[in-house]
C-alpha cells in the first residue's frame, strides 16, 4: 500500500505536535493510520441553493467513517446570482468561483488531506469546486446538492426567473402590482430540493 499524504502530519516523533491538534478534533490513535479525507460543504444560509447542503455533509461525513477513513469537514463560501442580480455584488460572483477553488486546494493542502468530496449547489460553488479538484491532483468526488423545486401559483410552475420575468411584465404594463408580488412569494418553495435525504 502506498504511503498516506496524510502521514506527513500524522506519524513520527516529530508530528506530536500535529496529533495533539488532531486528537481535540476526535481522531484516537487508530485513526492516525487511516485516510484523512476533507469534506468541503458549500452549506450557507445565504442562498436557497445551498440550504440543504449540511444535511448531505453529514451523510458523507458518516459514510467516510464506515469506509474505514477520517472525515475533516470544512466550509466553503458561496453568492447567489439570483440574489446580487442587477447589483453591485454581481462584480464578485464570477469572482468567487475562485475563491471557492482556493479555499478547497487551500484546506486540502496545508491540512495534508488524502482527498476530497466537494458538495455544492448554486452557480459558482460546481465550476469551484471543479477547479479545485483538477489543480490538486487528489482522490476527489464532486455530490451536487440538487435543485430548487419549483413553486406552484394558480397551478402554474414558477422560478427565480418567474419573478424576473414578471419584472419586465409589470414595467410593460401586462401585469399589475399584485400580480408581481403574487409570484414573488410563491416563485420558490421553502422545502428546497427535489429530493430528500
């Protein structure tokens, strides 16, 4: 068997230090000799996309542990197009598919990690993730987080772009006020994924 990546932090004399840390975190001294695999979890409140991120985290995390590895989960950012939209915080929504790339090789690398299971679910959070795997060279699996199901008005399917769409309808003066608040608040669901863990 070849030697663990993660051995530069967990074996010898030299790396007591390096265990302490690790030990705090929950390893004991038969996880020392197994794969330290991170789990980046792209969760955030801040974006309906990535609400339900945790919930599949934990589940990897889990299965990580009955495979015989060390699950080290960290957080990733995330934006939402859909929310900074017509704004300035679009100027940073390319932007932070970087971002996301570096923090994942960032983690990976400075912690030593054998590899990674990326878990995403909005715009920038798959190409960064992406990005972060091709560059590091690693054992790696990418899980999307699935998409927002569509809200329902009057029996009719709507999205985000519903309500972008009604915005244009309004200006145009197809639709009134009430109408444009009526797929606002009906556009996306409060259960965020089509499927459930």
């Amino acid at each position: 068997m070849n030697k663990l990546r993660s051995s530069a932090i967990t074996q010898g004399v030299q790396r007591s230090p390096n265990r302490s840390m690790l030990r705090a975190v929950g390893f004991s001294d038969e996880d020392f000799a197994k794969p330290i695999i991170g789990v980046a979890n792209g969760f955030s409140t801040i974006t309906p996309c990535n609400m339900g991120l945790n919930k599949l985290a934990l589940k990897a995390e889990e299965s990580i542990r009955e495979s015989g590895g060390m699950p080290q989960m960290f957080g990733t950012i995330t934006v939402s197009d859909g929310i900074s939209m017509g704004t300035e915080g679009m100027k940073y929504s390319l932007v932070s598919r970087e971002v996301i790339a570096d923090s994942i090789e960032t983690a990976c690398n400075a912690q030593s990690m054998d590899g990674v299971l990326a878990i995403g679910g909005c715009d920038k959070n798959m190409p960064g993730a992406m990005i972060a795997i091709a560059r590091m060279n690693i054992p790696s699996i990418f899980i999307y987080g699935g998409t927002i199901k569509p809200g329902k008005l009057n029996g009719e399917d709507l999205t985000v772009v519903s309500a972008f769409e009604a915005v244009g309808q309004l200006a145009s003066g197809k639709i009134n006020e009430k109408r444009l608040v009526e797929v606002e608040k009906n556009c996306i669901l409060k259960r965020f994924f089509s499927h459930e863990i």
